[in-house]
C-alpha cells in the first residue's frame, strides 16, 4: 500500500474517531465509509472474504442477544421471589 493511501486511511479513522467523540454520527459514519473505501480498494479479496461471512457473524450475535434477554428475564423473575424461595429452587 503506497504511503499516501495509508496516511488516508489513518487520517479518515482518526476523524471518524474525533467525530464520534463529538457526537457528529453521520459525519463519523462518512469519514468510516472513506478509510473502508480505501482499504476495500486496495484488498479487494480480503473485503470479498468478510462479505460472505457477515452472515455468520449476524447470526452469532443474535444468539448472544437472545441468551442475554433470557438471562435478563430470569434474573427480573428472580428478583421479585423471596430469598429463601430462590434457596429452595436450587436444592439449599
């Protein structure tokens, strides 16, 4: 990668990076979008390699966040029972 397209790419994550500080997301987005641009240009088969994998990635997080929820509903369920009630669920 020639130096001009590194020092952009680094340039277009720092400012996305500073506008998100700055609570600018559309423009953060757009500064993300160009340094991906960039990269995306130069590796073009890397980028196709991540393209056909997103599904399997969605799908991973969608099963973290279903046992999340689950695990956030037992432990509301559990609040509202006594301690000893819960005691005796386990087997104390």
């Amino acid at each position: 990668m020639d130096s001009w397209k590194k020092a952009a790419v680094m340039g277009s994550i720092g400012a996305a990076a500073f506008l998100f500080m700055k609570k600018k997301y559309p423009a953060g987005v757009l500064a993300t979008g160009v340094g991906l641009a960039l990269l995306a240009a130069e590796y073009p088969e890397k980028f196709e390699k991540v393209r056909r994998s997103l599904p399997d990635y969605f799908e991973r997080g969608m099963q973290v966040m279903e046992m999340a929820a689950k695990a956030g509903k037992r432990i509301t369920e559990a609040a509202g029972r006594s301690a000893f009630d819960a005691w005796e669920e386990i087997g104390g």
